[in-house]
C-alpha cells in the first residue's frame, strides 16, 4: 500500500511541474587594460516562452520479482588445474527452503578437505568436515622468480644543466605586527 501511495505522490509531483525561467546574470565587465583586442560583441539569449500547461513525464515503475513460494536451484562445478594445483568442486540444491549441498578442496599439505553442509528453516546451518588423506601427492606449486641481472658497469650519471639564477634586488618588506587590542 505504501509503494502504491508512493508512486502515485511521485506521479502527481511529476504532471503538476510548472517550468520557471532561470535567474538572468549580469554580463562580465569589459576589460580596457589593452587597446590591441579586438572588441567583444555581446550576443542576448533568446528568451523562450514559459509554457503554460506542464506535460506529465512518463516514470518508468520499478516492479518487483513475482513471489516464488517453492524457489528451486541446482548448480555444480570443478576445477582441476595442473598448471596451479587447483583441484575444487561444489554441489548445491535448494528445494523451498531447505538447502543441500557439499564442497571439496586440495589442501597444501595434500589432504582432501571435504564439507558436506544442509541449511533449512528448522535445524539452521548444519556442516560436516572430513578429512581424506590424497590419493596423489600433491607437488607444492614452484614460485617462478624472473632472473636477476647482473650490473657490469655502473650507470651513467646525467648532470642537470645548470640554470643562472638571476638575481633581483630585494623589495623593503613592511611588516605591520598584530594590532594592539586595548
């Protein structure tokens, strides 16, 4: 009801919008110091007519998803990366509001860590962790380190040219102090 009343007052906001004209501002002095510029021509805006009758705006309405009483999803997936030994998957399965699934992974030191998990609005958040020795060893995966390269000769240095400072003599400051307050 109060998404209706909302839209609505958003609806009625929009049709009964009067157009104003903006405020008019003053143009910028002109500037005499150089004689060689050319004059500037000052060119006036066109006014436009103030309508007299606003047309309402079509407002594009937000409508939310239809309710799924009995929402149903099933995914899964694997990876296997020999490059990276990367080895995961995943399972899971919703039907209404009960929630199954497991997922599996290849620990650094080569154990199987395996979660098989439920969820529902009874019982909560239930996970179960086994841990299985790997059938393979897993090789740890080597850090590759570009090479470093040897310095033969020590860089050259580049000298900056060098700049004269010119030298202006110095304008008598006038220092004038805080004000005395009596």
């Amino acid at each position: 009801m109060v998404h209706k009343f909302l839209i609505f007052s958003a609806l009625v906001a929009v049709a009964s919008a009067v157009v104003l004209p903006g405020p008019a501002y003053p143009a910028y002095p002109a500037y005499h110091g150089v004689a060689a510029l050319p004059a500037v021509a000052k060119i006036a805006a066109p006014v436009l007519p103030v309508a007299k009758y606003a047309v309402p705006a079509v407002a594009k309405v937000a409508v939310p998803e239809p309710y799924d009483p009995n929402p149903q999803y099933s995914f899964s997936y694997d990876v296997h990366d020999a490059s990276t030994g990367d080895v995961k998957s995943q399972q899971e399965t919703r039907n209404g509001d009960a929630v199954q699934g497991s997922y599996s992974l290849i620990e650094p030191d080569g154990t199987r860590r395996l979660v098989e998990y439920t969820a529902d609005p009874v019982h909560g958040f239930n996970a179960v962790v086994h841990r299985e020795p790997a059938a393979v060893k897993v090789a740890p995966v080597a850090k590759v380190l570009a090479p470093v390269a040897k310095v033969l000769a020590p860089a050259p240095l580049y000298h900056a040219p060098v700049v004269a400072k010119a030298v202006l003599p110095a304008a008598p400051l006038a220092y004038h102090g805080y004000p005395a307050y009596h």
